[in-house]
C-alpha cells in the first residue's frame, strides 16, 4: 500500500476508536468535579451553615416560606442532601417534625437544581480566574476567618468548573469518534436502562449533581441532545436519596421517614414524567436553549413538578402515607441516639449531632448524681444498683462520643469549630468523671451504709446531705451553661467552686470536733464521712473544668 492509502487508513481508525487518553481525562475532570463540590459544600457550610440552620428551625411551619427557605439553603450549602442532613438532626433534637419538613425538603429539589442551571452557563472557561482569585485571597489572608473561608470557596468553585472543561474537552475528542456516536444514537432506544444508569451513578456519588455534570460535559460538544439526556436526569432525581437514606441509617433507623418521604415524592414525580414523556419532552425543547440549557432545565422541571404537586398537599397527610411505609425501629441496646458518621462531612449538622448527645450524656450523669442521694438517704438497694448500670451508658457515650469528634475534627473546621471541638470532648471526660466519682466511690460508701447499717449523727448526716444538693445545684449549672457556651455564667461556677471548696474544708473541720467531743455515731463513720465530702469535691473541680473548658482554658 502507498504512503498516503495508510495515512488514511490511520485517520479512518481514529476516527472509529477512542483514545483511551480521552477517557482518563474524563475521570480526571469528574474527580476535580467532584472534589470541588464537595469543598465548595464544606466551605459555603462554615460560611453560612450556621444562619441556615437558625432559619430552617425557627421558620417550618408556613409551608411556603419553608419551601423557599429549602430553595435559599439548597443553594447556600450547595446540596440537598446536606439540607436532608440537617432536616434529621433537627428532628433528633425535637426541632422539627416530618409533617413541617415537606416545604424544605421540595425548595432543596428546586435549590439544587439552580446550582446545575448555573454549570449549564459556559463559564468554565473562566475557571482559570476564579482559581487565582481564590488562591490569593486564601493567601493573603492569615488567620482563619471570613475571608479565608470565602477565598476557598472561590477556589472550589473554580475547581467545579474546571473539571466540567477537563470533562468537556476530553467529552468533545470521545464523541468525534463514529464508534461513540453510534453508541449515543442508540442511547434513545433504551431509555430504561439509560435511567438505571443514572440512578445508580446518583446512588454511587450520593447526588445528582455529578451525573448532570457528566450529561452537560456530553452536552457541550454538541452531540449529545436532551433526547438522550432525560431519561438520565430522571434516574439521578431518585438516586440522589442515597445520601440522606445512609444518614437515617447512621440514625438506627430513627428518622427514616425523612428520606422516604423525598423518596416517594421524587419517586412519584418520576413517574408522572414518565407517563408524559412525550410531552414533557416537547416542552423541554419548546423553552429552547443550547443541550446543555435543556438538560438544566429538565433538571428544574423535574424539581418544579415535584413541588407544584406536592406543596399543596398538607404535610399531615403526606406522614400518614410515609409512616404506612416506614418500617418500625426495634428495641435496640443502649447506644448513641444521634451521632450519625454520614454527617461527619458537614461539620456544623455534625457538631449539632455531638452536642445533642453530650446533653444526653449530661442527663444520665446528672441522673445518677440524683439517684445516688437518694439511696443514700432511704437504704434503696434497687436504685443503687440502678446507678451502677447507668455509669456503663456514660461509658459508652463517652467513647462513642470521642471517636465521633475525633473523626469531625479530620475535616476542614474553622477555628470555632475546632475549639468548640476541644471543648466537647474535655466536658465528654469530666463527665464521665463524674459518673466515675457517683459510680465507684459514692455508690460504696451507699452500699455500706445498706449492708453494715451504718448510722451517722444527725448533724453530720444532715450536713452530706445538704452539701450533695449544694454540689448538684453547681453541677445543673455546668450542663445549662456548657450548650449556651455562656462564658458569664461559666465565670460565676469558676468562682461558686472556690467557695464550695471553702464549705468542704469547714464541713471537715465541723466533723472532726464532732469526733473530739466523742460523738458516737461519728466515731463509727469518720472515714466514710470524710471520704464523702472529698469525693463531693472531686465532682465539683470536675464541673469547673467544664467552666474552664468554654472560657477556652484547656
């Protein structure tokens, strides 16, 4: 063969054959894609994750302004599914319920797909500056704070658009191949399948926002229209309930209702679009637009439908549909009721989940403190054996607690995130120092006193007594200030425990000239009298530390 009959022969074959360069160019695209939402995710969370969530638990009862305010948070966090996220810490902390949720969870569907309108915009071209302005703000800006946080943000997404051109690029030289334009004309005789597809791409990357990324960078070399396109969009619309659905989960199954109530709302939206293809279809490519505009906007549509079906739809009976659905959670032992690891990511629902826990925590210890008392004063066996049993709940909250901080403070915190992380778990151990204090020393002396049927002098057994209540009042204190992260009041307990260290050594004193005026029932019980009030000073030192812990001194 001649020279130019095999030039020819090579172009025909390139032609036909994709290079395999093209194709890791797109992974690569669609992994800075996704690294870039999820960093913009994290970064717009520390940005405004805190205003979104003082909003979305005070304002769910109008189920317009609701639904509004899941439009605002969706495009603020940059995920639905971190606003499903919230949704469930709220309900764990009895902020919320289902029937309130409804309105949030249809303006997140809309709030989401927004942010696809936005990829749809061919600005990635300008990626290249949004990273340098993102880098030198990030740089120039030396201490944590605002600004930092936002040139990072920048950055993110910059690196969003950035991998959808890598995407782009790397799509444009795939479809210049007969053999992948083949394959995309026969894409529309399989719908089903296309679907599946989508959803499971959705499932695997836990949002939809990914596999419309892929649809647009197919889309922005031309060959590749909504006809192929809407059957993909409509799969990851169901498959982006992966995520929440993995946090019920986390949950014990608690609040699995919330994701089963976007389930069946995107579920039957689906399936009305389905049902309407043709039609759906034709108004699609009758608003007009380039493929990528279409695909965002079938992507809205999808979101615009759900709402207009839903919205009107009292929330009450959209409950009692999903609670007919909902499996019912068994008894389970004891464990953590709120600490759920698919939070892990959005550090303000994950710190949220970890202090609503620790209140538990402080529950049950301050439950015990109680209880102990109690024993003590009427001989109750049962109760004391009771207390006993709680101090392995404190146990294993106090690890479980821990391990779940310790994970959260891996992620990209901002500097108050990180101290109210160290706060946590210093308050998580001096709890369970107090419940070791109730548990091994208190719960003795108690148990003596029942089996050796000790006695202690009037005086001095009102005195443990009225100095237990003095020290449980300073403890109700701690665990009131520590969830406000009132430093006033933690200065005042700071102080309270001087003086109750003062009291302890008086106490003493006022039993030790018990015992030199030779009072008998003193004589009997000095050890275990004295060794009370030293434990009772043990809990309050633990309870400053507390103190100690939100003024930042740890």
């Amino acid at each position: 063969s001649t020279p130019s009959n095999s030039s020819a022969a090579s172009d025909v074959y390139k032609r036909q054959i994709p290079h395999p360069v093209n194709f890791v160019g797109v992974l690569a695209g669609l992994a800075l894609f996704l690294f870039g939402i999820r960093r913009a995710s994290r970064r717009f969370e520390s940005l405004f994750g805190a205003s979104v969530k003082s909003f979305l638990s005070r304002f769910t009862r109008n189920k317009l302004i609701s639904f509004l305010l899941g439009v605002i948070a969706a495009v603020s966090l940059q995920s639905s599914g971190a606003i499903m996220l919230l949704l469930m810490s709220f309900a764990s902390a009895g902020l919320v319920a289902l029937s309130e949720s409804v309105g949030i969870i249809l303006g997140a569907g809309v709030g989401s797909s927004l942010v696809v309108q936005l990829f749809a915009f061919r600005i990635y071209n300008f990626a290249s500056i949004l990273l340098v302005i993102g880098f030198f703000i990030d740089f120039w800006s030396k201490q944590t704070g605002k600004t930092k946080l936002t040139g990072q943000a920048i950055f993110a997404v910059g690196m969003i658009f950035f991998g959808l051109k890598v995407m782009a690029d790397n799509t444009a030289a795939i479809t210049s191949s007969d053999v992948t334009m083949q394959i995309i004309e026969g894409m529309g005789e399989y719908p089903f399948w296309i679907g599946l597809l989508g959803l499971l791409l959705a499932v695997l990357f836990q949002g939809s926002a990914p596999v419309l990324g892929m649809l647009l960078a197919l889309a922005f070399s031309g060959k590749f229209g909504i006809e192929s396109a809407l059957p993909a969009i409509i799969g990851a619309n169901i498959g982006t309930v992966a995520l929440p659905l993995l946090g019920s989960k986390e949950h014990k199954g608690r609040f699995i209702s919330f994701p089963l109530t976007e389930l069946f709302i995107r579920g039957t939206t689906a399936i009305l679009l389905v049902i309407f293809y043709p039609y759906i279809l034709a108004l699609i490519e009758a608003i007009g637009g380039d493929a990528p505009r279409q695909i965002a906007n079938a992507h809205t549509i999808f979101n615009l439908v759900a709402a207009g079906l839903f919205l009107p739809i009292r929330g009450s009976l959209i409950t009692k549909v999903i609670s007919s659905l909902s499996p019912t959670v068994s008894e389970e032992r004891f464990a953590p009721m709120y600490l759920s690891p698919s939070g892990v990511e959005t550090p303000s629902v994950a710190l949220g989940q970890a202090l609503r826990e620790l209140v538990r925590m402080g529950d049950i210890v301050e439950k015990m403190y109680h209880n102990i008392l109690e024993a003590f004063e009427k001989n109750d066996a049962l109760l004391l054996r009771e207390v006993i049993s709680d101090d392995d709940k404190v146990d294993l909250l106090q690890e479980e607690i821990t391990r779940f901080l310790t994970i959260v403070s891996q992620q990209d915190l901002n500097s108050e995130q990180s101290q109210l992380v160290v706060e946590m778990i210093t308050v998580t151990s001096e709890l369970e120092h107090i419940a070791d204090v109730v548990s091994k020393n208190i719960s003795q002396y108690t148990e003596k006193k029942i089996q050796l049927g000790y006695y202690f002098s009037e005086e001095g057994f009102r005195e443990i007594v009225s100095f237990h209540r003095r020290v449980g009042e300073h403890l109700e204190k701690a665990l009131d200030m520590f969830p406000l992260r009132n430093r006033q009041l933690a200065r005042k307990i700071i102080s309270d425990t001087k003086t109750i260290v003062q009291e302890t050594r008086l106490l003493s004193r006022n039993h030790i000239a018990r015992l030199q005026k030779g009072t008998k029932e003193s004589l009997e019980t000095s050890s275990l009298h004295l060794d009370y009030l030293a434990d009772l000073n043990r809990i309050n030192l633990h309870i400053s530390y507390i103190a100690y812990a939100v003024l930042g001194r740890v």
